[in-house]
C-alpha cells in the first residue's frame, strides 16, 4: 500500500510539474523588470526600526482620466497624493509572494504640480509576529506612459527621528501584534505630503534594486504579485462615552463630539474612554500648546480585577470601578505649538482608552481625539427575521467578532496575535460564505496556506508568520478548508490548483499510520482544542498507552472521506479509491479501538479510561457511529458531564456532530457560553470558555451562530459543490414565526416559516438556475429555481 501511495505521488510530481512549465510559457510576457527601484534612506542598513517619509512633485499639463500605479513597502505605507491618503499596504504576505497594490491615482491629481508622497515604517526587530519582512523600502511604479512618477534616485526620502517604539503592554503574556509608538513632536517631520512643502533639506533616496514581479530567475528579495484585495475599510467613528476623569471636571459632550479640552499648567490628569464595543481603528489625537507635556494613549480590550495580585484576570467588561488598566500603549511629547496631530502608523483595538497627560508650564488642550475604523470591507448581505431579540444579540455580537477578525487575512486575535491559524480560518471562512457572500479573504487565506507548506507535505499552523510553527492538525483540517470552499463556493478550479497540498498532507501522515490505520507519535504540536481535563496537554487531546489518540486518527479518517469526494470529482480517481479504501481500513479501527458498548461512547484512547465530548462529535461526523447508537451517543455528549467539555471553539464540530444525530430542533439551547458571554459584558466573543482568565476577547471562531442560524435554524445548506443545489432542512424548536435570507453565488435563498393553526406555512425562493429539496421530518419535496409556497 505505502509503495503504491509513493509511486503514485511521484506520477502527480510530474503531472504538476508539465502543468507548471505549460503554465509559464503560456505568461513570459508578465516576467518583465518594473522601471521602478525599490527606494530606501540613503546609508541607511534598513535593518533597525525607523519611519521614513518619501517626496516626489511632477507637473501635469492636464488632468488625466486614468493613473494607474503599482505599489509596495517593507514593513509597510501610507500613500498620499496632493495631502490626501489613498492608499494603505501592502497586504500582508510572504517574501515569495509579496504583495503589490494598484491604485488609481487620477481623481486625486491636478493640472499643474503634483506631490506622491509616502509613510513608510519599519517595526524591523519589534514586528509583529505576522509581518513578514527583509528591510526598509518603497517603490512605486506608473503604468503609463508617463514614467517620471517611478521610485528612483529622483524621490526625496528622510528619516523621522521622533520616532521609538513601546513593545510592552503592562503584563506578561503571549503578544506579538507589533509595537506602540513614543513620539517627540519637536522632531517630527510636520506637513510634508503637501505640494507646498519645502522638500530642498531633504537628501535623495537611494536605489536597492528594480522591482520584480514572482516568476524571474533573478527575482531575489520581493517576489512582486498584484494582491488580490480590494482596500481596507476606513470610517470616521466617534469614541461616545467618558467613563471616569482624575484630574479635571470635563464637559458632557466630550469625547462623543468635537468639544476641546483644556488641562491647566502643571497639572496631571486622567481620562478613561469607552468606546461601548471592541474596535479595530486608527487613533486619531489632536492637540495644542502644552510645551514639554507628556500624553500616554493606552488601549485595553477590558480592565483587570487586580494585575499585581491576580494577574491578567477579568471580570465583567462593563465595570470600571476598582480596576487595573493596562495594555498597548502610545506616548507623546508635546513641542508646545498650535493645532499638532498624531495618527497611528497602523490600527489598534481597543474597547477602553485611557489618556494621561501631565502638562508642565504650559496648559495644553486636547483639539480632539477619534478612531477610524477599519477592516476588509465585509458587507452583511443576511437577514434574520425575529422577535427573539437575544438570537438578535448574538448574531450582531458575532458579525462584529468575525470583522474585527478579518483584516489583510483572518486573524485568532486584533489585539495579541493578528495571526491567521489554519483552525480559526475554516469557521471564520465559512462566515463570510454565509454571511456576506465574498469569498476573496477566504481565497487569500487557502493561497497563504497552500504557499506555507513545508518539504514534509504539512502547512504551517499559521501563515503568514515570521517564525514557523507547525499544528500537524490544522493540515488535516486545511483539507477541510479545501472541502467547505468546494461545497459553498462555484469554483473548483481553484481547489483543484491546490489537491497537490492535500496529497502531500495525507502523504505526511501516512507516514505514521500502523498497520492498522491508527496513527501512533503524530509529530509536532497535535492541537485539538483549548480543552482542560485529565490528559489533555497544551490544547493536544491524550494519547494512550501505545502512543495512539482516537480525535487524531477521527480527524485522519474525515481528512481521507473529504480528500476523496474532491479527487473523485476534480482530480484523480485512483487517488479517490485508495482515500476510500485507507478511510474504510481506519473507520474499523475506530470502531475497534476506542468503541465502549457499555459506555455507548468512544474513548479517547484504546486503553478506555478517558473521555471527550470531542472524539464522540467527530465519530458522529466521520460516519464511525452506527445509526442505532447515534442518538444514545448525543445523549451522552450532552448529559454526560464526566466528558471532556469542548471549549466555545470546538462546540462548533459538536454541534454540527448533534445536529447530525437529530437533535437540531435544540440548538438554540446550547448557546449558554454566548449568553455567558454577553452577561459579562463581551460585545465580541473570547477565546476561551473561560471568561475570566481567558486572553484574548475577540476570537473569531467562536462566531459559529452566524453560520448556524442559516445552516441549521433557516435550513439554507449546499447540497452539491459549488452550491449548485439547495438544502433546506430547518430546525425552528420553539420559533413559530421566522425567516430570513443569505447570500448564494446565483443570487439570493430566503426561507419564512409561519406556524398558523396547526399548520406550517412555508415560503422558500431559490436564485434562478438553481434547485433544491424541502426536508421537512419524514417529507423530500422537490424545490424549483424561484418561489416555493407549502402549507404542511
């Protein structure tokens, strides 16, 4: 078998590689040298951290209809026109894949001059975890034929020395999303993006080398590729409320409104802000006068109970009184004149903000201060139609968790990681299917993944990431990835380009499969769940005495069921029946291994002396359970209180895992951790079932109801890949008077459910083009493309 799984992925090499060599004679055309350099500080290692500002004016003899310009950055820019802010990047990467925007540039240009300037920063050794990086630099390349905007020795560059950074949060804990920013006003470099500023001091800059587009034999360093995301969000949002001052007596209106404040000389006060929700924005502080003054802006996600004595813990999120603020922090130093300004470099997130200033001789007055929020610029394309205001709540609440969440790529946290793990990345996908309807973050994600793979045949855990990290599970649930976007979105194409990551992964653990099918020794770091029970270790599930797992080998086994639908379809029918018959080979073992009759429950181990509600919910999806034991097995997961509890994460392969054993009709009864969520005063979702000690209080996947309400409550499922045909199989429990809609690739599906004197009224529309089937109880009635009306 190990032989014909070897040959076989041998005869894929080379059927890939032809594939690969068709595919570059077929664009030589797009392996060109830009005209561009990449520009950097002259004698500058580009190597320490540091903010750079580039200058560049020309003189157009009319307006133009069309500019386009390509343009990239290491770590990062701003990019302005005539003083006005256009574009932001690069999106997030890798130096194989470096990404480039395309911006046009004509509805902010002129006749006469015009001045492109640019922010460029490195965070270099202070970086976040997920900014992947070689050294400074910038370049910018016009499409027309009007080369004179082109990065070279022509642009002016300086560096900012009013800035340092400020990586310490306040307390000890995993945080890598990059450093806070200590500015002296009296340095910085003030007004330069407009046409009118006196560029004459400033030194020319100086070239690296010319861009190169991925694909050049000599395309060391950036390998340039057009990003495939459109701009992140950007809105002007107010922070509404002032909870607590220390200090001086403050106006009502501040800071909801524009309403100046002025902190007398030799004074220092305190300001506690609550924006009433978790954001992701710029900050924006303006301010006067104060000569010498020092103002510190922290960000909190929450207050802590007490730091010194307890540590990192929290309670209720609304509460103020008596607590310990801490978190990410900017500081400035005011040089005294009138009307100066600071913006963040990048994004913070933030519920509470708190701002110290302690003048000198000197009053200094806040002008203002406000967030821009941003995003990926998701737009909630659903509707949920219900008196039932607490599904209300937790749809709104996880809509907000799930965009804060999503940025350049999906992220676990904003606040601590901003870093897009392969296990957080398939429900926060499946979100955006449901919910909005695009699919290119999702696209973006499954590229990030497909390039992060290793010589082994594993993806990284995460991608991008500056240090590697391997979770060998989240590979078998990148198959997973795979499979959901082949299910809800019309593409196969695209995962056919990525079967050869699937073979490689199930190659990668073949490796360690007995003779019986079971993995024995799974390398790395065999995540499951932030679970914590007896023989659970650092989120990896217990192994038993012979080194096997049941939740590996289930999660082998949906790997293999997955891996073969997508071959037998869009790849290798061969391939399709060996993942059968290895599939086939491992479900007996299971059944075998780990099976308790008495119990009617699966072990975690062969040695049957623990226990989990995880490996009882994947045997139910991996089709392991038989129907006669199905509903005793969901029972049990739910009563059984001796279980290992799966954490807010894991409760989203649970519930599917129950709803599949019949018991969907109560699914809005097992929400009680969300409740328990917005009773502490969350307004997104922790990482943790835990609320007190839990880190971070915005994870992502812990927004699976936004899936569920449609998949389940609604019904509204992808019965074919590509969703090309429609489920409807609702589970309403109590609701008598629902419905509500989604997003579909040919459209729209909405579903109204009315219960009228022992009868059920039932109206569906399908997108044209498309059918379906109404499952209702013991009932399979034929849907047609448009509307469907039933009285049952």
């Amino acid at each position: 078998m190990k032989t014909f799984f070897a040959s076989t992925l041998l005869i894929l090499s080379l059927l890939l590689t032809n594939s690969v060599h068709a595919q570059s004679a077929g664009n030589t055309a797009v392996y060109k040298e830009w005209p561009a350099y990449w520009i950097a500080a002259p004698n500058d290692a580009g190597t320490e951290y540091g903010v750079y500002h580039f200058r560049k004016s020309i003189n157009l003899t009319a307006k133009p209809a069309t500019y386009i310009v390509r343009v990239s950055a290491d770590n990062r820019y701003k990019l302005y026109v005539n003083g006005v802010l256009v574009s932001l990047g690069p999106a997030r990467g890798d130096t194989y894949y470096w990404n480039y925007e395309t911006i046009d540039l004509a509805p902010y240009l002129t006749t006469g001059k015009n001045t492109i300037s640019a922010t460029v920063w490195n965070d270099a050794q202070y970086r976040p975890e997920a900014q992947i990086t070689l050294k400074t630099a910038f370049i910018l390349q016009g499409d027309s034929t009007n080369e004179e905007i082109n990065t070279n020795k022509t642009w002016k560059c300086i560096r900012d020395s009013a800035y340092k950074p400020n990586n310490w949060i306040g307390y000890y804990t995993y945080y890598v999303a990059g450093p806070g920013e200590i500015v002296d006003m009296n340095k910085t470099v003030k007004g330069f993006t407009a046409t009118d500023f006196d560029d004459s001091a400033w030194p020319y800059a100086a070239n690296i080398d010319h861009g190169r587009p991925k694909g050049m034999s000599d395309a060391f360093g950036w390998m340039l590729v057009p990003s495939s995301l459109p701009q992140m969000e950007r809105t002007y949002q107010r922070i509404p409320v002032l909870r607590k001052a220390d200090g001086i007596s403050v106006p009502p209106s501040f800071p909801g409104t524009k309403t100046p404040l002025t902190i007398p000389a030799n004074t220092t006060v305190t300001l506690l802000l609550d924006q009433t929700y978790l954001t992701n924005a710029y900050l924006t502080f303006n301010f006067s006068k104060g000569k010498d003054a020092g103002i510190s802006i922290s960000y909190a996600e929450s207050l802590f109970d007490n730091l010194s004595k307890y540590g990192p813990i929290k309670s209720n999120r609304n509460e103020i009184d008596g607590k310990d603020f801490a978190g990410r922090k900017d500081s400035l130093l005011s040089d005294g004149s009138a009307n100066q300004t600071f913006t963040t470099l990048y994004w913070r997130t933030w519920r509470y903000i708190q701002v110290r200033v302690q003048t000198k001789n000197d009053p200094l007055t806040i002008d203002d201060i406000y967030g821009t929020f941003t995003g990926y610029p998701f737009k909630n394309n659903t509707i949920f139609n219900t008196d039932n205001t607490e599904i209300t709540k937790i749809l709104e609440t996880g809509w907000r968790t799930a965009r804060l969440d999503a940025i350049e790529t999906y992220m676990d946290c904003p606040y601590y990681e901003q870093l897009q793990y392969i296990g957080d990345t398939r429900i926060q996908a499946m979100v955006s299917y449901y919910n909005s309807g695009d699919d290119r973050l999702a696209r973006n994600a499954i590229n990030l993944m497909d390039h992060s793979r290793i010589a082994e045949g594993l993806t990284l855990s995460r991608h991008p990431s500056f240090s590697p990290q391997i979770i060998s599970t989240f590979s078998l649930w990148y198959i997973g990835v795979l499979y959901d976007y082949w299910m809800y979105r019309p593409d196969s194409n695209f995962v056919k380009g990525k079967l050869a990551g699937e073979r490689a992964v199930l190659d990668f653990f073949s490796k360690y499969q007995q003779a019986d099918g079971s993995l024995k020794n799974t390398p790395y770091w065999t995540f499951v769940d932030w679970a914590n029970a007896k023989g659970w270790r650092s989120g990896m599930p217990p192994t038993g005495s012979k080194g096997n797992s049941s939740i590996l080998d289930l999660q082998l086994l949906m790997a293999f069921q997955q891996a073969a639908k997508l071959e037998a379809k869009i790849g290798l029918p061969y391939l399709a029946d060996l993942y059968t018959k290895k599939a086939a080979q491992l479900k007996q073992t299971i059944q075998t291994k780990y099976w308790n009759v008495t119990k009617k429950l699966y072990a975690d181990t062969e040695d049957k002396d623990l226990y989990s509600q995880h490996a009882n919910s994947l045997a139910i999806l991996a089709d392991v359970a038989k129907a006669e034991d199905m509903a005793a097995i969901s029972k049990n997961i739910l009563t059984d209180t001796s279980l290992t509890q799966c954490t807010i994460y894991f409760k989203y392969y649970m519930h599917l895992a129950l709803i599949k054993g019949g018991l969907g009709n109560d699914y809005i009864n097992w929400l009680d951790i969300w409740r328990d969520n917005l009773k502490m005063g969350l307004t997104t979702w922790a990482e943790q079932s835990d609320l007190q000690h839990t880190r971070s209080d915005c994870h992502a996947w812990g927004a699976s109801p936004n899936i569920e309400f449609f998949r389940t409550v609604l019904g509204i499922d992808s019965y074919a890949p590509g969703f090309g045909k429609i489920k409807i199989e609702p589970h309403l429990g109590t609701l008598k008077n629902v419905s509500g809609e989604i997003p579909h690739p040919n459209g729209k599906v909405a579903v109204s459910y009315t219960l009228d004197k022992d009868k059920w009224k039932i109206k569906i529309s399908l997108p044209q083009k498309t059918t379906g089937i109404l499952v209702w109880k013991d009932k399979r009635l034929v849907l047609k493309a448009g509307e469907n009306s039933f009285v049952i």
